[in-house]
C-alpha cells in the first residue's frame, strides 16, 4: 500500500444546513491542504465512535491535528443544544484526544446557524 499523508481530521455534525458553510470555511482555512472528513449526527457527542475514526487517521495518514465542529439547533442534542453544553463535550472530547495523543493539535468550533465559527478554548 502506498503511503499518503494528509494534514488534519475534520469532525461535524451531518446536518446538510451547514454543509456548504463547513465546506467554504474549510476551503479558505485549509487551503491547498488535505484532510479527512467525517460526518456524524452531533459530530463529537458519540465519542467513541469518532476515536475509531481518528485513530485510523493517525495510523494511515499521520495526521498532525484534530478539528472538531458542534453547531447551533444540533438535532442530536435536541433541547440539550446550548452552546454551553456543546462547549463541554467539546472540551471533553479535546482532554480525551490529547491524552490518546498528546501530539495531536486540537482545536474547537461551535458553527451558527448563520455561518459564524465561533473558536471554543
Ligand atoms: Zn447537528
């Protein structure tokens, strides 16, 4: 099998509202790089479901970082949808990929509806 590289993973919700938000935001801050995408209902709530996922991007495409986005009215999260509760599991999620891979950048966004990243720290 050749080798082939890819700079990040790239994590978000499957939501098709913001698919093409998520998609010019990743065109103008990943520009000319690749990276892996996943797609999954409430992108990070389901942890370990998206460990599995990094962990084969870091053994087959020696990725260097980690990019996680929650949004705004997540159906995933229903009610639970509050940008401190997407806060928390993001940070959760970042304590636990750090750990699992303490090279690994991780870094954190919380999409609106209207197209607005918000960096979560
Ligand atoms: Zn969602």
């Amino acid at each position: 099998m050749s080798t082939h590289i890819c700079e990040a993973l790239v994590v978000s919700c499957i939501d098709f509202r913001l698919q093409k938000k998520i998609q010019k935001w990743l065109s103008k801050n990943f520009k000319n790089k690749a990276y892996d995408y996943v797609g999954f209902a409430g992108a990070s709530k389901d942890l370990k479901i998206i460990l599995k996922q990094l962990d084969i991007s870091v053994r087959l495409h020696k990725i260097k970082q980690v990019v996680l986005i929650h949004h705004e009215d997540c159906g995933a999260y229903g009610k639970d949808s509050t940008p401190e509760n997407h806060a928390r599991d993001l940070k959760k999620a970042k304590k636990k990929i750090t750990k699992l891979y303490p090279k690994l950048q991780t870094n954190l966004y919380y999409l609106h509806l209207d197209g607005k990243f918000d960096e979560v720290k």
